[in-house]
C-alpha cells in the first residue's frame, strides 16, 4: 500500500495546526501590547491631573 498520500495529509494537518498556532498568538501578542499602552497612557493622565491638581492648592 502507498504511504505517500497519508504522509501528505499529515503534513498539511500539521501546516494548518502550526499556521492557526502563530496566528492566535499573533493576536493575543497585539491585544497584550494594545492593553499595555492604554495603561501607560491612563498613568501619564492620572499624573498630569494630580499635577494640575496640586498646582492649583498652591495657588
């Protein structure tokens, strides 16, 4: 019997195993680094207005 066309199937199982893979973690990768900046941007907010803030008791 003729192994070639099951070693072909499980290469292209495998392919699609490893493109769905990379893809999803491509995904979670950006969301993660999109989360990150919105939390930097909200800090730097947070501190400008406690700036704002104690500027204006001093006056």
């Amino acid at each position: 019997m003729n192994m070639l066309p099951f070693i072909l199937f499980g290469f292209i199982c495998a392919s699609i195993v490893v493109f769905i893979f990379i893809t999803v973690s491509c995904v979670v990768v950006a969301c993660f680094s999109n989360k990150e900046q919105e939390d930097e941007e909200q800090i730097q907010w947070i501190k400008e207005y406690k700036d704002e803030k104690l500027k204006e008791k001093e006056i």
